[in-house]
C-alpha cells in the first residue's frame, strides 16, 4: 500500500479519539435536538477543546449562527453537515487534489530534508516515509546527518536494516553537513529516485544547530540542482497548540514547504491540522496514524475530516 493510495479506514482508525472527541460529542450535543443560540455556544467551546483553535472555531460559529438566524439551519444534524462543509472547504483546490505528498524533482534525485524539535519522533516519521517510498517502487537512500544524539545515527541503522533500504552515515559527532555531501554524492552514483536527509532535533533558539541546518541546505543545493526539494517539519500532534508555534518558529529559518503531523492517533485533538492551516501558510502533507513504519497517510482534507466525524 503505498504513500499516496490513502485509505480512510486507516485515517479512522489513527483518529480514533479524535473522532470520538469532536464527532461523538458533537453528535450527542446535536443529534434529534433544535439548534438554539446556546447550543451554538456550546459547538464553539467543543472546537476549541478538540484544538480547532480559536479564530477557525469563531470563523466556523459565526457562519452557522448567521445561518440559524437566517432560518436556513434548524436541525442539529443540519449544524453537524454544515461544520463538515466549511470545515472542508479551508482548503484549497491544490490540497485536495491528489497531487503526490512529496514533490518530485525533475531529476533523480528528489532530496526530502527532514527537520523538527527534539522528541517529535522525527526518525520514525522518516522511516515511515522510506518505507512508503520504497512499496511504492521507488529506491531510497537515507542519510543519517543527526550526529547530534548518541542514539539517531544507531536508531535510523536499525530502521533501515529492517526495511531494507540503504543508509550513508558518518562517526558520532561527525559533521552533519560532511554526512549529507557523502549522501549526496551516493544518492547521484546509484541513481536514487529519493534521498531522505535526518536531521538533528533542534530549538529556533539553538543558533549554532539552525547555522548548521542552512549548512546542510547549502551542501546539498551545491550537490544536486534545486535540493532540498522538499524540508518537511515534523510535529507531534499531541503537543497541541505548541505545534502550532514550533511550526512559525521553524518555517522561517529552514524554508519549510510540508509538514508531517506525527501521532494523531495518540490525541483526542486532532482539530490541530485546522489550526495549522489556519495560522500557517504551510500544507499539512503527511500524518501519522499509528506506530508501524506503515502507518502514515498523505492528508486528504476530505478524508480527515470525514475520519474527524466517524462514529
């Protein structure tokens, strides 16, 4: 099953609690009753606990108080289509439609840089995209350029001894950049469709790990035209509206153009992704929906909010 054939059973499954926070307890609040005035106030509060954050949940009340008052919604099962129609339509044409998750260089190699904070389980993220790389058909070289943590470089060695897919990788304390032109230069000899770049976790306040992030930018951009092609911002969903603000923090300072929203399946507040698109002009491209190296989807707006809903 590959990276871009997205499955909603498994986006259901991930957003689990989730849809029991949002759509289980929307239903109970709206299902078989008339909308009122306080009950819209009530859909408000239950949006911003599942992290819909709070201008998209006003956004959202707004417009379907000012369709209750207009007489064209009664029915709370008329308040719960009208939440997944505008919740849906926050996205533009571009995010719905289809289109590959991870862009695709015109040459070989597409180099994927991945970058994020400590503890956000940025390595697996990147073994869950290998591996989904790799079912889909397409050759991958990863490279182990966090020479940061004792532990990365000896944690990405075993993903790629179980999955089967080729790793460069220097000593602990090794220069990442030297890491990332090794990785290069063998990504280019063997013909690789992606190179998929680790990264040591890091704080925008950490300016000697962000003058060394622009360091491996610049290493690989002398390498190969164009990369990175893609720098994908992991984020754990868990952490809520700090996601949110890691995100602002990091997109100026690594030129980020995707984010991959890890565990979802581990909160109730999955309305995060609403946030983000609402504060960020940076598309949600991958999320993560369980532990395995399987489990990662590409975000399909429709998709995920249907999952949000689910009973």
């Amino acid at each position: 099953m590959g990276l871009f054939r997205s499955a909603l059973d498994a986006i259901k499954k991930g957003l689990q609690k989730t849809a029991e926070a949002i759509g289980g307890q929307l239903r109970s609040l709206l299902l078989g009753r008339t909308l009122s005035e306080e009950l819209i106030d009530q859909i408000e509060s239950r949006l911003i606990a599942a992290d819909v954050g709070v201008k998209a949940a006003r956004e959202l009340v707004d417009g379907l108080r000012k369709e209750f008052r207009s007489g064209t919604l009664s029915r709370g099962e008329d308040a719960l289509e009208y939440l997944k129609k505008s919740l849906k339509a926050r996205w533009p044409s571009m995010e719905t439609s289809g289109a590959r998750a991870i862009a695709v260089a015109p040459q070989k190699p597409t180099v994927v840089l991945v970058v994020g904070v400590n503890g956000v389980g940025k390595t697996t993220s990147v073994a869950k995209i290998a591996r989904s790389l790799k079912d889909e058909g397409r050759t991958v070289l990863l490279a182990a350029a966090d020479t940061f943590r004792a532990g990365a470089v000896a944690q990405l060695t075993v993903w790629s001894e179980r999955l089967g897919i080729e790793i460069v990788k220097g000593k602990a304390g090794a220069d990442p950049a030297a890491v990332a032109f090794d990785a290069a230069d063998a990504a280019i000899a063997r013909g690789v469709d992606v190179l998929l770049v680790d990264t040591a976790g890091r704080l925008h306040t950490q300016d000697n790990l962000m003058r060394e992030l622009t360091k491996i930018r610049n290493v690989l951009a002398k390498k190969i035209p164009g990369a990175p092609h893609e720098v994908l911002l992991v984020l754990d969903a868990t952490s809520g509206q700090n996601a949110v603000q890691q995100a602002k923090f990091f997109g100026a300072a690594a030129g980020v153009t995707g984010i991959f929203l890890a565990k979802l399946d581990g909160t109730a507040r999955g309305g995060i992704v609403v946030a983000i698109r609402e504060e960020l002009n940076v598309p949600v491209k991958l999320i993560g929906v369980g532990e395995r190296p399987e489990d990662v989807q590409p975000f399909d707006p429709d998709r995920f909010v249907e999952a949000m809903f689910s009973e």
